[in-house]
C-alpha cells in the first residue's frame, strides 16, 4: 500500500550514554523512526525526507520511505573509500604513521575482494596495494607500469561494497584476516592491534560521510589479542654488561675504519642518558653541555627516525621530526653523567661532526642508518657476552639500552617522576613498561631478605 499521509516531526535528542538523535515521522498513521550519532546526520536525513513529501512522492507504509529513499543504496565500494580515507589522513600522518596505514589498507582491501576471473597473484596484488595504491600521490597522479595499471584495475571491479562491513560476520572476517601473515603464520599482537585501530578510525570517518549510522564493528564481537606491555626483563644489562658491550663496539670493523669506534657514543647515550635511538641519532653538538668535571647536559629536540623514502615528503630515507608525542618546539634537558661526558668529548676530538653538526654520521657523511648500527651492536653482543648470554635475549637489541637505563635509575631510588621527565615518558607507562630488575638485581635482593632473617635467630 502506497500512501501520501505522511507527517515529518523534528530531530529529538536521546538521553543516552552515547548521543543519538531521532528522526521521527508518521506514515499512514505508523510511526517510523531511524537514530543517528550527529545532530547534523539526522537533520540530513530530515530534510532528505522533507523533499520527498513536498515533490509529491509516494511513500510505503511498511518501510516507511519515499521511492527516491528506498532505492538507493551505497555503491562505493571498499577500494574507492579506502583511497578516499588515505587522501584525508595522509599529509598530517608521520611517516611511521603512514606506513601503518598503508599496511592496514592493503589487508583490508586484500579481504575485501570477490572471486573475478584474472585474479593477479596475491604476491603482486600485495605489491601494487602497498607501493603504487596506499601512498601518495595516488595511481591517479603519475604514470603506472602496465602490471600495475592492470592489478589496480581488476582490484576496483573485485573489491566489495563498503556497505558489506555492515554484515558482522563480514566484519569479522576482515578482523580474523589481521592474525595471520602471508606465511599462514600467526602475526604478532602488536601488529594486529594496530591494524584494528586503523580500520577502526577508517569506519569512524565512513560514519561521518554517512555510509553507516554508527561504527559496524561495535556489533562485532571480536577476542582482542592481547599486548603485553611490559619490558622483557631478561633483555635488560647490568652496569657491567653494559659497560663490557660499549668496550665491545669500538673493536666491530677494525681501527682504522673505524666502523665501531665511530658508535660507541652513539650506544653510550642510549645507556647513559636513556635516549631512544632515533634522539641520538639527532644528537648536535650545540645540544651538548660537557664540562670538564661533574655532570653534562644534552638538550633534545630532534629526532631522525629511521623510515622509508616513499613514506617523507622530502624522499629522504631519514625524518627529520620533534620528540615523540611532544609539540614540534618542545625540548627535553636531560643530565648525563660525567661517564658519559668523557665519551662524547672523546668522540668529537676523534672524529668531529658532521657538515651539518651531527655528532654520529656514517663513512660519507649521511644519517647513520638504523641497520648499520643494529649490525654493529650484533658483532659487539658476539664480542662480549659468553656464548650463553648471545643467545639469550640480553641487549638482544640497542634499544634495549634504554631499558638497561631507565631501570638502573629507577633501582638506584631515584624517583619515578625524575626519570619519567628525563625519558620522555609519563609516570604511568615508566611504572607500567621500565620498572624491572637488573640482571643479577634478584640475588642482592635476596642476600639482604637473608641477612634480615638472619638477625632474629
């Protein structure tokens, strides 16, 4: 039965934990209503209803809805949106951040395709997603390779309509397909939790565009793997491993190459300040306050974060960013012990700076790259430890000299909020990731547990 009874009420608010508002209208003397998150989304709908009822339209007693309403449904399909996603997110995105999303797409997209005749291989679908499809400028803007042109063609006929994540069980497929890697194994937790967070906020923008009421995930019941947080206590040094490793690294390449004795400062920041790879690497000498005696200080605001060209705007391998987490102007003072001191006075009577002042610069004068250190540090951990620690996950990675730092200062007594500051951290993730013992830290422990016990026998 077709009807012109039609009566359209206003945009009524929920009180609800979740703002929702109400479009409510009258057909036939049925009452209909549809809830959407935004005031805007539902006046929107509103005066999409509005137009019907003034153009003369029929509308149907059981839906509810105008011809003009009930036939259309969305058309664009997951491929077109996920481009359309990328363009919005992109040019405020770090290059990190970039490359996150670019991986998120690919196995969303990858999930997302119908069986069609001519399918590439997954090999090269993976391929053109990743290095022609999710970057930009897009396929649109720059000439393609046959192979290329003709994959991301076949993926727009076969990717399905984004209204598909509407189905939960489609949905859930798409989140199962982030557990495993292309080898069928199991992929790591944190990978997976970061492709959920960038499918996630992709939704979330869907949701603004108006191709769903709410996020479709939210009626996905879905098991989270979990991430442990916390930091391996058995990667972490004792001062005097750590020591044993720094002398390690200036044997690595020979001496007069030089290949190790130009990193032991570069180590030694890392242990003795506690910085993250990427702020030694960034480290000038006008960020070096080295007094002949007692403590120095090392002012930071810079980071070379090791990326790939595809993912900077400069089409450097290295970029070139403020703190992590912190406004681009923010800088963080950090003391360095006179320990410390002595090395970098070493390193710049040895080997200078850089043209433009950087403390560690390769042969030739560039970035050092995080796999030439990472080498490195590898022939050193061989150099140093016995054959049992090498293969344990002791220092296993430079970064773990961080760890070795924060949790000597935080065993020392110094006080959290103090080493919080120094790291770059918050109180709540030194507390929750860095509060672990040292190496050999549990038999001191238990010698004074003893000793105590031992006086009222």
């Amino acid at each position: 039965m077709k009807s012109l009874d039609v009566k359209i009420w206003g945009v009524r608010k929920r009180p609800t934990k979740r703002p929702a508002y109400d479009v409510r209208w009258s057909v036939a003397g049925n009452v209909m209503s549809e809830s959407f998150r935004t005031k805007a989304l539902a006046d929107h709908y509103r005066a999409k209803l509005l137009r019907a009822t003034r153009g003369g339209e029929e509308f149907d007693d059981v839906t509810g809805l105008p011809q003009s309403m009930a036939d259309s449904r969305p058309t664009v399909t997951w491929y077109a949106f996920a481009l359309r996603y990328l363009a919005l997110k992109w040019p405020h995105a770090a290059p990190n951040t970039r490359d996150g999303i670019n991986e998120s797409l690919t196995s969303v997209t990858l999930a997302m395709l119908e069986e069609r005749p001519g399918r590439p291989t997954e090999a090269l679908l993976r391929k053109t997603l990743r290095n022609w499809a999710f970057v930009l400028p897009g396929p649109d803007d720059r000439e393609l390779p046959k192979d290329v042109a003709n994959t991301l063609h076949w993926v727009s006929k076969a990717s399905q309509p984004l209204n598909h994540l509407g189905d939960p069980v489609r949905a859930r497929a798409v989140l199962d397909s982030f557990k495993l890697r292309l080898d069928g194994k199991a992929a790591a937790a944190e990978t997976v939790r970061r492709k959920r967070r960038t499918f996630v906020n992709a939704l979330h923008y869907a949701v603004d565009l108006g191709e769903f009421k709410e996020n479709p995930l939210a009626a996905v019941r879905w098991q989270k793997p979990k991430v442990s947080r916390e930091v391996d206590p058995r990667v972490v040094a004792n001062p005097q491993q750590a020591r044993a490793l720094l002398s390690a690294v200036s044997y690595v390449g020979g001496y007069k190459r030089s290949r190790g004795r130009r990193l032991v400062g570069l180590f030694a920041c890392m242990y003795f300040a506690g910085l993250r790879p990427a702020e030694a690497v960034g480290l000038a000498e006008p960020d070096l306050v080295l007094p002949e005696f007692g403590w120095g200080t090392i002012t930071l605001h810079r980071t070379r974060p090791s990326v790939g060209r595809q993912w900077t705007d400069s089409g450097e391998s290295h970029d070139d960013r403020g703190l992590k987490n912190r406004p681009a102007e923010d800088v963080r003072r950090v003391p360095i012990p006179p320990q410390l001191v002595a090395v970098l006075c070493e390193h710049l009577d040895t080997f200078g700076t850089a043209a433009d002042g950087r403390l560690f610069y390769s042969e030739g004068g560039g970035v050092v790259a995080s796999s030439t250190y990472s080498r490195a540090w590898q022939e050193a951990r061989e150099l140093a430890l016995p054959p049992a620690a090498v293969a344990s996950p002791l220092a296993r990675r430079p970064y773990d000299l961080r760890h070795s730092a924060l949790s000597t200062w935080l065993n020392a007594g110094v006080d959290p909020t103090e080493v919080a500051e120094r790291a770059g951290n918050s109180v709540e993730v030194l507390l929750g990731r860095y509060a672990k013992c040292l190496d050999g830290r549990q038999e001191v422990a238990n010698r004074r547990i003893e000793d105590l016990l031992s006086e009222y026998e």
